[in-house]
C-alpha cells in the first residue's frame, strides 16, 4: 500500500489540530508546509470548516465548551492567551461568566472583534501555561489580572489553593513586593 503525499500533509494538520480542540491557523499550516490553496481546496471539498479570516477547524471534531476561547487565541496569534476572566472560567475558579472573551498579547495587536477584549501587556513564558489544550495566563497571573475586583481576586486566590493550582507561598511572595494587595488577600494568607 502507497502512502500518498496529501495523505502526510493532511495527517501532520491532524496532528497539530487534534492538540488545539480540532483548531488550527494559517500560519501554523504553513509552517508545516501546507498552503493557503491547499486550505481552500479542503474548506470546499468538507474536510476544514473556516472559522474566521487565518483560522481554520477540522469537520466533525468534538466539540468542547471552550473551543471559541481556542479559536480567538488562534486569531490573535503567536504568543497569545486566555486571560482574566475567561481564564478563570477555563480554570473553573471564582464562578467567572465572562460576558466577552479575554485574550492578552505581548505585542502590537490591532484586530477587533465584538465579544472580544484584547489586553496588550507583558506575558512572559513563565506567565503562560496550556490547559485543555488552551494557552492560558497561569492561575497566578490570572489571578494578578483581575485584582481590580478584589471579591473575585480573592475568591479566585482561595479556590486555587484548595485545588492545589496555587500554593500560599506564591501569593505571599506577590503581597511582600506589592504590599498594595495585601488587603485583597488578607484572609487568604491568614493562618
């Protein structure tokens, strides 16, 4: 039995897409040698749905509740991920219903979508995880970012620590360089 080319290429989007909820982007294609022709060809003969302008979705894929937080971030682009509160309903902490999805990008980022908040800020390697599938801030870094509703923050912050996704010495460490968060998360790092 030969092994066609086209069967290779479609097995290496398989591949990469079957580890991002069935998603996958142009870019992402092209760097495994796939081109934008290709893509087109397969929309039309049913084998990729295309979601949006450089994302694309492989058809009859399980689908998962998050799946539009995975595709957003695959919109934005390389280096991007669910942030906030969308990060914290991925976690599961906070009882977070965002009613738009967070995605933060370390870079320039014009886009705009409704249902869609973009934060520009700094996201270092260390401040990123995956989870199902989904880049997504760490739980501490999520936590960070909503400290501008404190009841959450520190909802959050109690719900990570009983789950293990956060130990009390990380947030300790954060409220002795930023004193300002003590007051947040005072009963939180109580004994």
């Amino acid at each position: 039995m030969t092994f066609r080319p086209e069967r290779r290429v479609l097995d290496r989007l398989y591949s990469l897409a079957d580890t991002q909820l069935g998603y996958f982007s142009t870019s992402q294609a092209e760097e495994l040698g796939v081109d934008r022709r290709y893509l087109s060809h397969h929309v039309r003969s049913g084998n990729l749905e295309r979601i949006s302008r450089g994302v694309y979705r492989l058809l009859n894929y399980p689908s998962h509740p998050f799946e539009d937080v995975m595709a957003t971030v695959l919109w934005v682009g390389d280096g991007a991920a669910a942030s906030h509160d969308t990060a914290l309903a991925i976690y599961g902490l906070a009882d977070a219903m965002p009613p738009v999805i967070h995605i933060t990008v370390p870079r320039r980022f014009r886009g705009s979508r409704p249902g869609v908040l973009i934060h520009r800020a700094p996201l270092p390697a260390g401040d990123i995880t995956v989870r199902d599938g989904i880049p997504v801030t760490t739980p501490l870094r999520t936590i960070l970012d909503v400290v501008s509703d404190p009841s959450m923050a520190a909802a959050a912050a109690e719900e990570a620590i009983e789950r293990g996704l956060l130990r009390v010495s990380q947030l300790r460490r954060v409220v002795e360089q930023r004193p300002d968060l003590a007051e947040i998360f005072d009963r939180t790092l109580s004994p």
